[in-house]
C-alpha cells in the first residue's frame, strides 16, 4: 500500500510538468507535444529543472540520475535541462514560480513546503527518523503520500523525494551539549519545531538564504549552522568553521516537485513514466546517500575538529520542544511508520 501511494504520487506531480512550464525545441505548445501519444516525428520536449546545489553536488547528481531516467524510459521524448546551484533563483523564488506555472520543476526541502502546507512541518520535527532507510521507507510510502497531497491545491506535485542526509552543527566553538548553544548565533533552517529547539537552548536563531550563509559566516553575522555532511561539504562550510557536532539532530527531506498543471496536462501513459522515474531516481538518491555519508565525513575530519556528543542527551532535550508541536501533526504522526 505505500509503495502504491508512493507509486501514484509521483505520477501526478510529473503531470504538472508538462502542462505548466515546459519548452518544446520544436514550437509546440509542451501540452501539444505531451498529449500526441506519438513522439515519432516530434522534437523533444524539454523541461527546466531548478536546484540548489553546485554542479557535481548531491541535488545535481540526483536531478541527472532522474534526467537520465526520463529520458530513457520516454525514447528521447522528454528531455530535462538541468539548472544548477539557483542560477534561476532561491529555492524560494524557483517554488513559487513552479506553483505559478513559470518553472516546470525544482528541487526544494520541507521547511520551505511547510510555508505552503504546515503539514511539512511534521517530517522537520528533531529526531524523528532514525536513519536514512527509515525516512525512505515513511517518505516513499502513505506519509509521503499524505504530504504530497498538501500540495496540490498549491500548484504543485511531488514526483520524487531526493535525499541529502541527517543535520549537524558547525560553529567557530566547541559544542557538546544543548547548553553549549546558548548566546550563540545560529543559521537554523526555517522548520518552526527545529528553530524552537535551538531556541530554547539558549542560542540566537538567525535567517539567512542558504545561498548568502557562506558569507554570513566569514563575516561573523552567523557564528554557527547546520546542515548534513554533504552540504557542508558542498558548500565548504569547513573554510570557515572550524567544529562540527555530528547531532544528527534532524533530517531534511528534499522533494522534487513540479507544476500540477503540467502534469495533469500529460497523457497517462506519460505520468506512469514519469512516476517510474521519479520512485526509481527516489531509490537511488537514498542508496547514494548511504554509500557517500561515511566519506564525506571522513573528508570533514581532515578540515575541522569533529565532536561526537551523547545524542541520548540531546534526544531528551527536543523531546521537551517536540511536546508542544505534535498535536499540529496529528494526521501525519498517525502514518510514520
């Protein structure tokens, strides 16, 4: 049953796609070229797909690995154009214009879905999933479908969950405990629970784009963040952070969502394919993640002291902030596995 949800959630999104915001190189409309059916004597249909990440980064190699299953699976009919590193904006800007209709597709993360659905917020909550298989087993089954679903009266549709990894502190100082944060100004992701977290421990919780934060920190207007390894990595984060706290506090689901209008304007046959993709492209990001976790760590000891804190410790801290946020999450917290 959660593979099917899974299943047909991401078909829907892929729908959105075509109708919304694609290009045919040909001058068609994307709606003309998706809805023939017969790809035989008709350019193909390309795509934008907006993401956040350097080129070789984790969200550039996971939007090619799905390219490369659309393309295959589809003949050459569709054709994703990848744009990297918010070359076509924030994360922020991009979502919107996906929701619009203005961008076919663009990966993002949950805290920024939770702006559209507070129901997002559930999945940022500290310490809610246990490991990488755990979040791929929730997120591509009925709590990701549920999710998904917030979604669609926004414009949007989730084709595929992306992976990037469990959350971690940097800062210039030592931090062991949750009491180690306190006075500190801290770049937090914006999830409310999260951001409550770090706030009751005592620290100053900053807001600054992911895209300025490396800035923010060479010049001392964020004195710590958290991020996964591989973003921390991506970003070289370590030139100008010399700690790293492996918290594992949270996990950041990272969806690749389209434009609902484009989706529901592809032929049926073409959502199926794209769904494929998509829960295939899902599975690999998670199995890329487990496969790259242990080396970008290894990397981030060779350029900054890493702490291993007692996370039973910070566990019963975010328990404490978790309290006052589950009765928000009733429905979502019902189909977690």
């Amino acid at each position: 049953m959660k593979k099917f949800w899974s299943l047909l959630l991401s078909v829907a999104m892929v729908a959105s796609l075509a109708a919304c915001g694609g290009s045919s190189s040909g001058g068609s409309t994307s709606g003309d070229a998706a809805n023939t059916g017969d790809s035989a004597n008709t350019e193909a249909v390309h795509f934008k797909l907006s993401h956040p990440s350097a080129e070789g980064g984790p969200y550039d190699l996971m939007s090619k690995k799905f390219a490369e299953l659309v393309e295959e699976k589809s003949g050459g009919k569709y054709v994703i154009d990848i744009f990297a590193a918010n070359a076509l904006g924030s994360q922020e800007e991009v979502l919107d214009a996906v929701s619009l209709g203005t961008l076919d597709m663009a990966v993002t993360s949950d805290d920024i879905l939770a702006k559209y659905a507070p129901e997002w917020g559930y999945i940022g909550l500290p310490f809610l999933f246990d490991d990488v298989d755990d979040v791929d087993e929730n997120l591509n089954g009925e709590l990701g479908a549920y999710l998904s679903g917030k979604l669609e009266d926004k414009g949007m549709f989730v084709i595929s969950f992306f992976e990037n990894g469990f959350r971690n502190i940097t800062a210039n100082k030592e931090i062991n405990t949750p009491q180690d944060l306190a006075g500190l100004k801290i770049r937090v992701m914006t999830n409310e629970p999260l951001r409550a977290m770090f706030t009751n421990a005592g620290a100053v919780v900053t807001n600054v784009s992911f895209s300025e934060l490396y800035q923010a920190l060479q010049l001392g207007t964020c004195e710590a963040e958290e991020n996964p390894f591989a973003n921390i990595r991506d970003k070289k984060f370590y030139e100008v952070q010399s700690y790293m706290c492996v918290t594992m506090h949270s996990h950041t689901a990272e969806p690749l969502v389209m434009s609902k209008e484009l989706f529901d304007g592809l032929s049926a046959e073409d959502q199926a394919m794209f769904q494929e993709a998509g829960l295939e492209a899902s599975k690999w990001a998670y199995q890329h993640a487990k496969d790259t976790d242990a080396e970008n760590r290894e990397y981030l000891e060779g350029q900054m002291t890493v702490i291993d804190p007692d996370r039973e410790l910070w566990k019963e801290f975010a328990a404490e902030t978790n309290a006052s946020y589950e009765a928000n999450y009733t429905e979502a917290a019902a189909l977690k596995i």
